[in-house]
C-alpha cells in the first residue's frame, strides 16, 4: 500500500502528518510512505532523521494579500509544481493522496483528484484550525473524504462529499511523555520549582520572547518558578542568555529550539504559547493548561478562534498580543502558577478537549478509502 502526503511550510501542517505517518508505519508494515513539501520548510529539516519516509520537495510558494509581483511568481510555480507532481505521483504510484493543508498540498491533491477519475488513486484533506485555510476551502469541493479538527468547521465545507470529525493528530511521544527527574535535568531545570514553558510554535516569536526578556528582573524575585522560553528563530539566544548571565538570573533557560518538545510539556506546570491548532492539539491531549496569545496576522484570525473554542470549555486563558508587553503577561503567568486549584481545573478541561486518538481515527477513515480504490 502506498500513501502520498502533502503539505507542510510549518510545523503546524506537518506535524500532524508525521503523526499520521507515525501511525501509519506502526499499524501496517506493509506501507509505503513518501511526503511532498517545500524544500525551506520545516520537513526539509526534519525529514532526513525518518529514512522510512521518501521526501519529494516541489517548487511552489503561497499567495500573500497585496503583494502582485509575489502572487505572479506564485501563480508560474505553480504550473512548475503541477509537471513535478504529475512525475512523483507516476513514479510512486500512490493509492491514496492525503493533504494536511497550505499551499504546498494543493497541487498534489488536485491533481490526484483529477487523475483519480481514471486511475484508483483516493484523495483526501484534513483541516487543522477552527477556521479552514484557502487551499482546504478550495480542494474540499474535489476530494473523496473531508477529516477535520472541530465540529465547528463543518458548515465552512459544506460542499465536500463526506465530512468527518476525527481531531488533529499530534505525535505518540508527547503521550508517552513522563514527568521525570532526567527531563528536568535535560533542561537544566529543577524539579522543586513550577515550570513554565514559553514558546512560539516552530517559526518563535518575537513578542513573546521579548515579553519574558523585559520581566527577567521580576521573574527572579520568584525563587519557586522557572521559566523555559524557547525562542525559535526569532532572536539570537546568546544575546538573551548573555543578559540574564550579566543580571545573575538562574531561574530563565533560553533555548533556540527543543527536539525533544514532548518531555518540555511532560514537566510543565502551565504552557505559554500562540493559538496554532498543532500547538492546541498537543495541549489539550497532555491536558496542559495555557495562556495562550494568538498571532494577529494569521489568516482569518484562525488562531483567535482556536482559542476560543478552548477558553469557552475554560481550557486556557486567552491574552491579546497588544497586552504581553507592559508585563501583563508575567504578572498573569504569576498569578496562575500560584493558584493550583485553577491550575487543575483547567488541566482538567483541557484534557477533556483532547483527540489522544485522532491519528487512529484518521487511520480508520483513510483505511475505508484505501479498500474502495482496489475495488
């Protein structure tokens, strides 16, 4: 059985297909697996550590409002990565064409679904955010199977075929993940203090970072609280740590970025992060509870309503990026780590949120499709 995957850009799009993948070689030994992304993204990066995987990298770039020239070179790419696909997809010869989302997934997943009027090749989509992206929007309308995150997407396809509810899969190892002395010491934490772990999701941000930075001063006065900031590539992390070794700050650890993302949630006591579905995802199955700042530029304001289906369930708290500067923020962060009881409620609602099971029920669903194409 071979299974093409398509996506990617961010960590939000491919991480769950790795999930998917994961689950994919787990449960069927008989798979072949081969993914089709971008060759700057971050499944360029990550790919090589899977040789399970075949990796097929493809020319094509996303359209940005208001910027013609940008759109028009997208728009030639895209003839280019219609031919690229069109000879991955005659040398791999898949069964079933699955797209996670962004620009890099569309023409993998339209052009199967038109070849799939001739040849058993099945096609399907999955929707990360409460809000369906552009590509998703368009492709909906051609593919054999729509899965999506939240039941309030829904009514945003109604012109796909089959719609199903199945969770955004993350990876087995944040369920597997132990709070345990050796994930302290991996961090150069203590596990006599309350964890807070700040970051970004795979790209950093800026404002976060420079939120924690500004509050440094106030953050060491709390002897009983550590904060892990993970900067991504929003800043050079010598710059930060240089300044914190300078004002004899130990209770801040700065990294760039964290392989082993699943034991940093295992030891956290409270999550400091954007609204991105993947990031949700993986909050609500560890049953994490979160301050969350969604970005501002996201498209259609999807991380705003990522979080909102959380804080509705009183899974997280919500703050505005225009209010994490004045330290509004680390006085929040303050606040909460204190209060254990609303620590643990909201640990409790949010694992209530949670899809543990989203890869397998994407694995069923695919599954159903992969028997109809053989027939």
């Amino acid at each position: 059985m071979r299974i093409l995957i398509a996506g990617g850009g961010t960590g939000g799009h491919f991480y769950p297909a790795l999930a998917v993948m994961e689950e994919f070689a787990k449960c069927r030994r008989e798979v072949e697996l081969a993914y089709v992304g971008t060759r700057r993204g971050i499944e360029a990066r990550i790919l090589p550590s899977y040789p399970w995987i075949s990796f097929f990298p493809i020319h094509v770039r996303g359209l940005q409002r208001g910027n013609v020239i940008q759109n028009l070179y997208a728009i030639s790419l895209l003839v280019v990565s219609f031919v690229e696909m069109l000879t991955v997809i005659l040398r791999f010869r898949p069964q079933i064409v699955i797209g996670m989302g962004g620009y890099a997934s569309f023409p993998a997943v339209f052009l199967a679904s038109l070849l799939g009027k001739i040849v058993p090749i099945r096609t399907v989509i999955h929707e990360q955010n409460a809000v369906a992206g552009l590509t998703n929007r368009i492709l909906a309308r051609f593919v054999d199977k729509v899965l999506i995150s939240y039941p309030q997407t829904k009514d945003q396809l109604a012109v796909a075929r089959n719609i199903v509810v199945t969770g955004n899969p993350i990876r087995s190892e944040f369920l597997l993940a132990k709070r345990t002395r050796a994930a302290y010491e991996c961090f150069g934490l203590s596990p006599e203090k309350r964890t807070v772990l700040v970051f970004g999701g795979s790209n950093g941000s800026l404002a976060l970072t420079n939120a924690i930075r500004k509050a440094r001063s106030e953050i060491a006065t709390h002897k009983d609280m550590q904060i892990l900031l993970v900067t991504g590539g929003s800043i050079d992390t010598s710059v930060i740590e240089s300044e914190l070794v300078e004002a004899g700050i130990t209770n801040i650890v700065v990294r760039k970025y964290i392989e082993r993302m699943a034991e940093a949630f295992a030891i956290a006591d409270l999550i400091v992060s954007r609204a991105g579905a993947t990031t949700l995802a993986e909050i609500t199955s560890c049953g994490k509870p979160a301050v969350l700042v969604p970005w501002g530029g996201a498209t259609d304001g999807h991380q705003w309503e990522n979080a909102r289906v959380l804080n509705d369930e009183q899974a997280c708290t919500i703050v505005g990026e225009n209010d994490i500067l004045d330290r509004r923020l680390t006085r929040l962060i303050e606040q909460m780590v204190k209060d254990e009881q609303g620590l643990n409620l909201m640990a409790r609602n949010s694992m209530r949120m949670g899809s543990r099971h989203a890869a397998s029920s994407m694995l069923g669903e695919i599954m159903v499709l992969v028997e109809g194409a053989r027939t």
